[in-house]
C-alpha cells in the first residue's frame, strides 16, 4: 500500500517543484509587467465608460471596472417575482436588464459561481457576448465536491458548463475550493492545477485561478503555483484591513495576481433594510454601500468588490461610489465605523466565519 502511494506523492511534489522553477525562468515578469502597467489606459478596458474607473487585473493585463457583478441575486424576490426560479420571465427579465445597466455604466465583469448562474448570466449575455469578461466556477461538480477532485472530472465539468451554457471560451475559469481550503491535500491542489493549466492551453479558459477563504492558504497556492494562479477570488468586506505583516497581499504583490472581492457588504449584514425599493432604510442603504465600496477601493491589490445587485438601481449606486471621493473623511469613516459594527452584529450564525476577515 504505501509503495504504491510513495511514487504518487513524489510525482506530485516534482510537478509542484515544476512549477516553481517555471515562475523562476520568467523571474523578471513581474517587473516588467508593473512597468506596463502605467501604459495601460482605461481605453483599452472593455466596455469603456468615462464616468467609471479601471484597474489591471494582475498580470492577465485585462481592465476591469472598478465594481463588478457578483453572481449571487440574494434578496431577489423583494424586486421582482421569482415564480419559475431562473426561468421564470420576471427573473430572467430582471437578470438581462440588470447585465444591460452594467454595460450601460461600464461595468465590465461578471463573476458567476454556481451552475445557475453560469447558465443564467450566459443567456442574459446572448447576443452580447463581446460586452463582458465572464468568470465561470460550477461549484457543485468542483473541489468542494469529493467525486471532482481529479483533473479529468473538473475538465469535465468546465465541458459540460460551456455546453450547457453555450460557451465557446470563459475569461476566467477559477475553481471555487473548499471555505477552508487547507483542508484539500496537496494531491487534489496538483489536480486541480492541472486542470486550470490545461483549461488555459487548450483555449478554453483565457485566465485561470480560484476562490478560497483561507488566507494562509490563498498564499501558499499562488507561492507554490505562480504560473497557474492568475486571480483569487476571496473576502473582503466593508470592515477588511491590510495585515501589518504577513498578510496575504504580499504574494498577490509579488506575483502580480488579481483579486476579486466577495462579500463586500457582509451577505447583506450591513444593511437595515431589505433590498427593496420602497424600504424605509433604502437611501441610507445605499449610502452605506458607497461608503462601503470606497474604503474598498482603497486598496489598490483589489482589483474590484463583486456585490451581487438584484435591481438596476443598485447597478447605479455602485456605479456612483466610484465617482465620489475615494478617501473617506473623519464623519464618514465614523459613520462606516458604526454601520460596520452593526453588520457584524447581524451576521447570522453560518457567516460569522466572516469576523475573521477584518484582517487579510
């Protein structure tokens, strides 16, 4: 038994040992690419509006607006009707007129997680296709499915995704690991890696990498795999700060890796209100997600937060944060202060994992 396993692991360490020695024959990238990194101009970002802001995605040279699409559409059904789940015409309707908003404004990016929404977002961008990175994971048959953990299965679901959804190619194919990610072993990392190299030479995934809410993690991975690992998609919320020391903004720094931020606003903890319309907290809602998005932004190795908006006036309030002032001043970093405790203190008890995010 252990003969038969030994081999296996030695193979995987040399493959791991590969890599590294890859990123070391192209040592001066880095350098190079934050000198072209000046030359890149907002207009060469897709869907380029003046009124919105662009940030280099790492090394993969795409610009991205400065606020995203997340996949998620929680608290939908306080907009529109969700009879039908995502085939009913309401939802479908409301998906399509929200992507349309995005492009309106500038938005450029779309990061869907889950079978559903790969195949949603995908129809919403029929005819459109050319309007919009889009970001793809199939949570359900990936790495926090113990039957996909071997290249082959992964591949094959990036397959069946792109077939079901009628994709020629995605912009980004970035796995969607375990919440604790050190929990997969290195074999099932290796694995997963293969996949995402082979995904990118076979033209299928133009960029590559994965999403994780384990810091420790996140940075050994791109440290370990720094020619596969092209963006991480990780937390960052309204009350997330840089580590002093160690913080896994180093390795994303120094190997030139996008990020995108999830749960900017606490799975909707920050607000007091429901989402909808006419709810009586909606306007100072929304001023809480501005200011939420703009102390965000203030970290330049965040390349964008990535709230799920379910209604075309949220599309627009994100879109207005990144015209306001960037630095918030005295009263409102107080005022984001108390909004930010009060999130924390509504995080239900499947988020509170979250805490542990205020610093990266």
């Amino acid at each position: 038994m252990n003969n038969n396993r030994r081999p296996a692991n030695d193979d995987f360490q040399t493959r791991r040992q590969f890599l590294r020695d890859t990123a070391l024959a192209t040592a001066g990238l880095a350098v190079g690419v934050q000198a072209l990194a000046s030359a890149d101009t907002p207009a060469k970002a897709l869907n380029h509006n003046p009124d919105m802001e662009y940030r280099r995605l790492g090394r993969t040279g795409l610009m991205i607006s400065a606020v995203c699409l997340g996949g998620h559409w929680k608290r939908i059904d306080t907009v529109v009707s969700t009879a039908g789940g995502i085939d009913g015409p309401d939802f479908r309707k409301n998906r399509r007129d929200v992507v349309s908003r995005c492009i309106e404004r500038g938005i450029n990016y779309i990061d869907a997680c889950t079978g559903s929404e790969v195949l949603v977002y995908s129809r919403a961008l029929e005819g459109r296709r050319d309007q919009m990175h889009l970001g793809f994971s199939w949570f359900e048959e990936e790495m926090r499915n113990d039957n996909f953990r071997r290249a082959e299965k992964l591949l094959a679901t990036l397959d069946k995704g792109m077939r079901e959804a009628r994709l020629d190619y995605v912009d980004l194919w970035r796995v969607t690991m375990h919440e604790q990610s050190g929990q997969h072993a290195p074999p099932e990392v290796d694995e997963m890696m293969k996949a995402l190299e082979t995904a990118k030479k076979q033209g299928k995934a133009r960029f590559t990498g994965f999403s994780s809410h384990d810091r420790p993690h996140i940075k050994s991975m791109i440290e370990t795999y720094p020619s596969v690992v092209d963006v991480v998609v990780t937390p960052y919320t309204a009350k997330s700060k840089i580590l002093p020391t160690d913080s896994v903004f180093g390795a994303i720094r120094q190997h030139d890796v996008g990020m995108f931020g999830i749960k900017p606003f606490a799975s909707n903890s920050l607000f007091k209100g429901s989402s909808s319309p006419n709810d009586p907290s909606a306007s100072e809602d929304d001023r809480r997600a501005r200011l939420a998005l703009r102390n965000i932004l203030c970290n330049p190795a965040v390349t964008a937060p990535i709230p799920g908006m379910i209604s075309i006036q949220q599309v627009d309030n994100a879109a207005d944060a990144v015209k306001e002032r960037r630095q918030l001043d005295t009263a409102e970093r107080a005022e984001l202060e108390q909004a930010a405790k009060e999130m924390w203190a509504r995080l239900p008890a499947d988020y509170q994992w979250l805490k542990d995010w205020e610093y990266v």
